[in-house]
C-alpha cells in the first residue's frame, strides 16, 4: 500500500524532534559515559530473570532480543568487558554459547544509569499538565500497538466525571452514533437534555455517572439516575471503539449495578435499540432481561427500542 509522503515527513520530523529532546544524539545518555545501544544492553542484562545469580543473558538471545548486527553488539560488549561491566564466558551446559553476565561494577554502573534516566524523564515529565500528560502516554501506548508492540492490558480506571467532561460525554455520543449508525443531531440533543438533567439534580445519593479511563484518556462512561423511589435507571453507556473488547462496558455496567444497590434500589431499567449489539450483550450478561420492544422512527432512523431491567 501506498504511503502519502507527507505522513512520511511527519514521522521523520517527529523522530528529530524527540531524538534531541531524550537527548540520544549525544555522546552519553543522560549524562553519562554510555551511549543509547550501551545502556540498553546493561539495562536488559539488569532485569533478565535467567542465570543462578540473574542478569545472565545468552549471547545470541541478547542480539535477537535487540535486533543487533551480530559484529556490532560483539564490540558494544568487548567495550563493556574492557570497562569492568560485564564477563564473556561459554556455558557449562554447551560450549558452543556464549553468556554474558553484569559484574557488580556493571550492577552499580546500571543503577547510576538508571537513575540518571528517571530524573531526565521527571525532568521531562515536570512541566506538562495533568492533563496533558495524560494525553501523552496514552499516545506513546497508542503508538506502540499501533506499530506492532503490546504494552500489555490497558490500565483502566472508573471514576467520576471532572469538569467539562459532561460535554465530552454529549461530544463522543454525538459523534460516534453518527459516525456507526447514522443518527442525526436529535440524538446528540437527548444526549444533551439527560446530562443536563442529571448536572441539575445534583443528587450524589441517588444518582451518579463515572468516566472509563484508559490509559490516562477517557474511553467510555455510564450514568446511574433515579426512575422512581425503588426503581433505578442505566444510561449512556458508551465505549470508544479503541477499548472495546478489553471489558471497559461490563466494568461500567457492573459499577452501575453496584451504586444502584448501595443506593437501595430494589430494581434497575435501560432503554435501548435492537441496533445496538454489543451493548445488549454487555446488558444479558449483567442479568438484564429483555421486557418489550416497540418499532420507532427516532435521529433519522427506522429503530426498534427496547426496554430491559432485572432486579437487584
């Protein structure tokens, strides 16, 4: 597949610009006398698992790990020998590999790297915004999956809305629902009329909403509202389609149900669309139980609502 030459620039540009800022074009990585391809070697000898004592790596494993020239590494590690930092010895199990291990002053040279790396990245780290940082790693987790990596599960954290993130609930609706269904903006303004009743109600007894946050960037939400005395009501729930299939709608469903209890209620209700599979899948699941469904034509579509509910 063709690539547009300006994204190519883009990438290259971004690469100059954070290859200064991390400081990798100079002689010693944060301050020190090793360079980038150095410190990670004595970084992946510090934190392998294998060895009687750890830190013992096999020679050719180490060159895979780092997508090494075999010649190159080969010199990177005679240079680190000279120095003191590690030993080249066979195994004793077959001759023919060779294992390089961390001396202890290849321990406390890593450590002093180590801790030289963090107080740069504070450093970085300091005069960005909460939020802001938080937008930024989750573009670096981004940028990883999106390039083949797998930094692992996604952290994810239930919380309740900060200021402004109410827009964003009517924002994402708004947008998504348009974009995967094809509603019109009257979807967007019932999105709007019930966050607006719920900010007005202001009722942290009886009501509440919680924010998925994954990664650091919001990815999904829900809202907890009172139908009647014992009877309460699941609303907006929504997942971005780059948390779905990691579990984010059955954890905010599963909240929701649990604030529903505690709050007392003897009985929870959802309205929803035959259209929306995913979510009526979360909602059987959860124990919801389908109660009627009646034809519609709502946002610029021939729908079918559906009402649910299960006790608690």
């Amino acid at each position: 597949m063709a690539v547009d030459p300006a994204q190519v620039a883009q990438v290259r540009t971004f690469n100059r610009f954070y290859t200064k800022v991390i400081g990798v074009l100079q002689s010693g990585l944060a301050g020190t006398p090793h360079s980038l391809t150095e410190a990670r070697v004595l970084y992946e000898l510090a934190n392998t698992p294998t060895g009687d004592r750890g830190g013992e790596v096999d020679v050719a494993g180490l060159r895979r790990l780092l997508d090494l020239d075999a010649g190159y590494l080969s010199r990177i590690l005679a240079r680190l020998e000279a120095a003191g930092l590690v030993t080249r010895e066979p195994s004793s199990d077959d001759a023919r590999r060779r294992l390089v291990r961390l001396t202890e002053d290849g321990r406390s040279a890593f450590a002093a790297l180590d801790a030289a790396q963090v107080a740069a990245v504070e450093r970085l780290l300091a005069p960005v915004a909460d939020t802001d940082g938080r937008r930024m790693l989750a573009a670096m987790g981004t940028i990883r999956r999106a390039l083949g990596d797998s930094p692992g599960r996604p952290g994810l954290v239930l919380r309740p809305p900060e200021p402004g993130e109410l827009g964003w609930v009517v924002a994402r609706h708004g947008a998504l629902y348009a974009e995967e269904y094809g509603w019109d903006a009257r979807f967007e303004g019932m999105v709007a009329q019930i966050v607006a009743d719920f900010a007005a109600a202001d009722d942290q007894r009886r009501q509440a909403a919680w924010i998925a946050e994954v990664d650091g960037e919001p990815a999904g939400c829900v809202f907890c509202v009172a139908e009647n005395e014992t009877t309460a009501k699941l609303r907006l729930l929504l997942v971005e389609p780059s948390a779905r299939g990691a579990g984010v709608g059955a954890r905010l469903v599963e909240e929701c149900l649990r604030f529903a209890t505690r709050a007392g209620y003897r009985r929870i209700t959802l309205w929803t669309n035959d259209v929306l599979t995913s979510a009526r899948r979360i909602y059987e699941r959860a124990g919801f139980r389908l109660d009627s469904e009646e034809p519609h034509h709502s946002f610029g579509r021939d729908l079918v609502g559906q009402n649910w509910s299960r006790e608690l």
